[in-house]
C-alpha cells in the first residue's frame, strides 16, 4: 500500500500550490520530498546555520506527522548551494542527529528556490510493512 502525505494544501514560495506530495509511504519505507528552509511559504531570513536547523526541521516534522521517528532515517540528501557552507551544516547536523546519524551525501548545486540548502530524507520503520 502506498500512502501520500501533504498533496492538499501544500504551498511553496509565495503561496504556490505544490505538485507532488510532501512525503509518500510504501512497505515500511517513507521517502521525504526536498525541503528548503521556508515557513508558511517564504524562506527564512538568516544565514547557513538558521536555514540548515530549518530545512532539516520541516523533514522531521514531516515524517514526523506520518509516524516515524529520528532513529528510522536511513538516509539523508544534502544540496548547498556554496560549498563553504559545509562545515556550518555539519554543526547542525550534528546537533539534530549525534545519536542516530543516518547516511548521508552532500553536494553543491543551483537550488530553484532562492535559498542556501535543501535536504530530503528516506526512513525505514518495519512497523509500517505491508
């Protein structure tokens, strides 16, 4: 069984409806779609730091709402935009995931939405098996 998350009412930069489901469920697995640091459809002011904690944020409160919990991410997508951002980001991932670190990878990339970092995550709950 497949369950999607978040595809009514999702908005993104200016109040933008959103095509594609915040996060979608399937066999104990629940992929995350990218999150940029924004609240209420706007990026938040501030720099590496204050984006990282609120990018990362908006995927555990995702993931979050559909049951699952920071020990089953296995997987974490990293997109700055600056690769001079990565220490900082370390320092906030570190800060989120010090007991359970998932895997990770990081790159630099152009982001669509004008803002430092994106990050997605996969997590995997055996209780949610079909």
């Amino acid at each position: 069984m497949i369950k999607r998350y978040g595809t009514e009412g999702s908005a993104g930069t200016g109040g933008q409806a959103l095509p594609f489901a915040k996060a979608v469920a399937a066999d104990g697995w629940l992929y995350v779609s990218g999150q940029t640091p924004m609240v209420d459809g706007e990026i938040i002011d501030g720099g590496i730091v204050a984006q990282s904690t609120q990018a990362i944020q908006n995927c555990l409160d995702i993931m979050t709402e559909a049951g699952f919990g920071k020990e089953d991410i296995v997987h974490m997508k990293v997109f700055l935009t600056d690769a001079r951002y990565f220490q900082s980001f370390n320092k906030v991932f570190k800060s989120f995931f010090a007991d359970h670190p998932p895997a990770r990878v990081c790159c630099v990339a152009d982001l669509v939405v004008d803002c430092m970092v994106e990050v997605d995550i996969t997590c995997f709950n055996p209780k949610f098996k079909c």
